[in-house]
C-alpha cells in the first residue's frame, strides 16, 4: 500500500460517519457539524480588550495604550527608545502614523535581500484582527501591512491594532473575519522557541521584540 493509499484510507475512515447523501466536497459544511463554542464566556467589549492585552503581555510582547491622535507620538517614542534609525514602511501604511519620528523611512520592495532586511532596525504595520483569548495577531498581507517577510526579518515590530474594531473574542470569530486564500501570519508574542534543556531562545523565526498599540 502506497503512502498516497493509506492517507486516502484515513480520510475515508473519519468520513464514515457523514450521511451519504453529504458530498464531502459540495457540502461538507452541513455534512459536518459545526456545534463548538464560539468563544468562553460572556465579556463586555471593554474586558475582552483588557483579556487582549492580558494575553499579549503574558507572551512577553510589549503593549502600549494611546489614542488615535496619540498614535504618531507614540510610534515615534516607541523607536527611540529602541534607538531605531530606520524603519520599514509597507506601501499602504498611513503616513501619518510616521510624521513625528526622525527614523528613516524604507520601503517594502520587492527587490530587497534578505541580508538588506536584517539589517533594518524595525517595522510598523497594522493588522488584520487580534483574538483575545489567544493573544494572538493576524497578518494578511494587506497594503498597510505589507508582505509576509518584512515582518519576519527585522528584529524589531510594532503593530498598531484598533480598538475595538480589529479586535474578537475567538478563534472561529477571527476567521470568519479572514479571507482564506491570503497570505495569513498567526503572531503570538514575539519568536522564541525552547532547546531540550528549556532553555528560550528569542528572534530565530521571526522579531525578537514584538511591541502593540492598542488605538482607540
């Protein structure tokens, strides 16, 4: 039995309880029952934003609180504490976020190496959704966010969320919000990852500091 075979076996195993008059490829959606929650529990919009910065802290990403018309003062305190001399721009982003920092502003080109974007000190994108319970943050690739890896080389992003539009409770909630065939990226806290022994390593799949603005 080929491997091919033995996968094609196990798909038709779990799909032996479906009702035959059920394509599992027309209309699987009601063939398969889509009965779990939704989200746990019942939070106002102000807790399930407070569960947001909760979570995200908890994943060792630096949150910050501003409003709308604070937003460019706090990017550009944001990049000077980090001593940040250039930053990363997508195409789309508003460039009003950017107009009171002195760092100097890259743009996302298609033809910038990978050893050009390592050495960029930070990025600042927005952001598609942020799930609440899960801390985590949506990347599309959308113009105000730009392609996948300007948010993976640099060692350094900050990601403006707005409050509360971009934010949902859940997982489900989140993807009903999403178009599946764009390029996503699931950003929980920044990239670390653990040896054998436990011990952390930050920054080897993507910015050792992940730092969010919470707008509104």
């Amino acid at each position: 039995m080929s491997s091919r075979e033995r996968i094609l076996g196990r798909v038709r195993r779990a799909l032996a309880d479906v009702p035959r008059d059920d394509s599992p490829y027309e209309d699987h959606e009601d063939a398969v029952g889509r009965d779990y929650l939704r989200e746990h529990g019942d939070r106002s919009v102000a807790q399930t934003v407070e569960l947001l910065a909760e979570n995200l802290a908890d994943y060792r990403a630096v949150v910050h609180r501003c409003t709308e018309e604070d937003l460019p003062a706090t990017i550009a305190g944001t990049l000077a504490a980090r001593g940040a001399r250039t930053v990363l721009v997508p195409p789309g982003l508003d460039t009003r976020w950017l107009e009171a920092t002195g760092a100097e502003r890259l743009p996302d080109t298609a033809a910038s190496t990978p050893h050009e974007l390592d050495r960029i000190d930070s990025v600042v994108t927005a952001c598609a959704v942020a799930v609440a319970e899960t801390g985590t943050i949506v990347l599309d690739g959308s113009p105000d966010q730009g392609r996948r890896r300007i948010t993976l080389v640099p060692d350094h992003h900050i990601c403006v969320v707005r409050v509360p539009d971009q934010v949902v409770a859940s997982v489900p909630q989140a993807l009903e919000r999403l178009d599946p065939a764009r390029p996503l990226t699931w950003i929980s806290g920044p990239s670390a990852t653990s040896d054998i022994e436990l011990d952390r390593v930050e920054g080897v799949h993507g910015p050792r500091t992940l730092e969010v603005i919470l707008v509104g």
